[in-house]
C-alpha cells in the first residue's frame, strides 16, 4: 500500500474533495487538525453526491469503514459521471466492487470487526500514506511508524475514568481554538455514539461572540482544551473561559494537549476522549457499540 500514488493530471488537481460520514470521515478531520492551514482546495464532503461545484479536474477520496455507506457510495458514482479520479479506503462491500470494476486506485483496509470510530488509526494511515506518496501533501511518513510505540493508551485510562465522573449527569460542552476544532468535535462524537447523550462543541474566538450568552441557566459541563502551540490570542481567550466558569460556577475541566509532535497530541487527545466516553457509558449502564438509534433511523430511510 505504501507504493501507492494517485497520478494528478497536469498542472495538479483543482480541489481534493473527502468523501464519507460518521466515523469514516474521521480520517479526513484529522487530516484538518494535523495541517491547520491546508490550502482552499481541500474540502470535506459530508453528503450524497458532491458539491455542485465539482469537476473532472478534481480528486475525489472515498472513505467508508464498511463500504456500503449510501452516502459516500452516491459520491463516487457521481465521480465517475463526472469524469473526475477517485480513490477508495474501505473494508470492502459495494464501494470496493465499484472502484475496482472501474479501475480506481483502492486500499482494502484490516479485515476487523471493529466500530468505524474505532479503526481511525487504520483510515488515517492509509489516508496520509497515498497524500504523502503523491506529493499531494508534505508529511514525514517516519512519524506514522514511530505513532504505535509513542501513544500509551493505558496511561490515559484513569484520566478518562475520573473525567467521567466529574461530568456524571451533565450535558458536555467541548471548547477549542479554532485551530483544534476538529479535535473539539471528536469529543462530541465519541459522547454520542459511546455514551449515548447529547454534547456541543464551539471554538473561540466565536463562542466568546455568542454562545457565552446562553450561560446562567443550563445543566452543562464545559471542557476546555488547551495548546501551547496556539497563539497567545487564542491562548488568552481559553484562559479567560476559566476565569468566567468559575465566576458563573460553570462545572469544566482544562485538558492539556499532551505530544511531542502535532499528531501525537491529535491522538492522545482522540484515546481520552474515547476513554472519557466509555466510562460515562458505565456510569450510565449503556452499551458503548450499541446502536440502536442510529439502526432505527437507517431502517425508517427504507
């Protein structure tokens, strides 16, 4: 898989467009976390079809855990109505099939039969493997190879355990610098689908514009991401966010971002919150990998 490339026509592609829903374009979110100033022509695609504004001069990135995600199968049909490359990172399924009977470039990711949210670190490093190996973006590929031994997950258990437990009852609000708001949503996810509640998350400086507003009355739990790597603006903003919760008596918790390298604190930051969200399960005696809800709702589409 390593030798891999997507061959751009010349002059380049015009825009990259990623393409899939749920834990499946998670990869593509760490992609914007990990390169904060990506250029313009990147896009994340979250929908049936594509963007209006696609074209054959465009790449278009397919990805889908189980491959029989609707959604980013009706993207890449309408790729190849347009004219435009495709590339395919699935397990399998109809999405597989398509690619390879077209002849598209395809990674055929483990064969595990694990929770699309749960295989992020598969997706991410085939993702970052082909970008990297087309020249489509600058990424040491040495940092992939040295992530499994560098990240601890055990250590970031009781963290998570004792997070859980603070939050109990209350409904999570995740804040970040603009720059992490990637890394903000990761957390709203994981206590969706792990937990089984409702959690927001916002960035500053917007939330300080508006959502600071709607404070005084509600049954919420702020957590506050920090980054030594932000600008002391943004750094400002998120020291002024203890300050007022501790005013108004705002229940949060202040998470370091913990890494020697951009990506190491991308996924320490995605196991607490996994870790978070599995312990608030516990406490509220559900099932992590049910989903229950979600399958009521695929069902009600047919």
């Amino acid at each position: 898989m390593e030798d891999l490339k997507i061959s751009p026509p010349a002059g380049g592609f015009r825009n990259v467009i990623f393409c899939g829903m749920g834990g499946s374009i998670i990869p593509a979110e760490i992609l914007f976390a990990l390169f904060p100033k990506l250029p313009d022509n990147f896009h994340i695609h979250r929908d049936f079809d594509l963007p209006p504004w696609a074209a054959e001069e465009d790449l278009i990135i397919c990805i889908s855990w189980s491959g029989g995600t609707k959604e980013t199968i009706s993207s890449y049909e309408t790729a190849k109505k347009i004219g435009a490359a495709a590339l395919t990172i699935t397990k399998g399924g109809k999405l597989a099939e398509l690619s390879e009977e077209n002849g598209d470039k395809t990674i055929i990711l483990p064969q595990e039969e694990i929770l699309s949210r749960s295989g992020a670190g598969y997706m991410s490093r085939d993702l970052l493997t082909v970008l990297a190996n087309s020249g489509t973006i600058e990424f040491q590929l040495g940092e992939l190879a040295s992530l499994e031994e560098k990240l601890k997950p055990e250590t970031l258990e009781e963290r998570g355990k004792e997070l859980a437990e603070r939050i109990g009852r209350w409904t999570p609000l995740i804040y970040s610098s603009f720059q992490n708001r990637f890394l903000a949503s990761f957390w709203k996810v994981k206590f969706n689908e792990n937990s089984k509640i409702h959690a927001f998350w916002n960035h500053f400086p917007n939330a300080a514009h508006n959502e600071i507003a709607g404070f005084g009355w509600d049954n919420f739990f702020a957590i506050l991401l920090k980054d030594d790597k932000d600008g002391d603006l943004q750094q400002n903003k998120i020291s002024a966010a203890v300050k007022f919760f501790e005013e108004i008596g705002i229940p949060f918790e202040t998470i370091e971002l913990k890494g020697k390298t951009r990506l190491e604190k991308i996924f320490n930051d995605y196991l607490l919150s996994d870790w978070t969200s599995y312990y608030l399960a516990r406490n509220r005696s559900v099932e992590p990998a049910e989903a229950e809800m979600i399958e009521k709702f695929k069902k009600m589409e047919k």
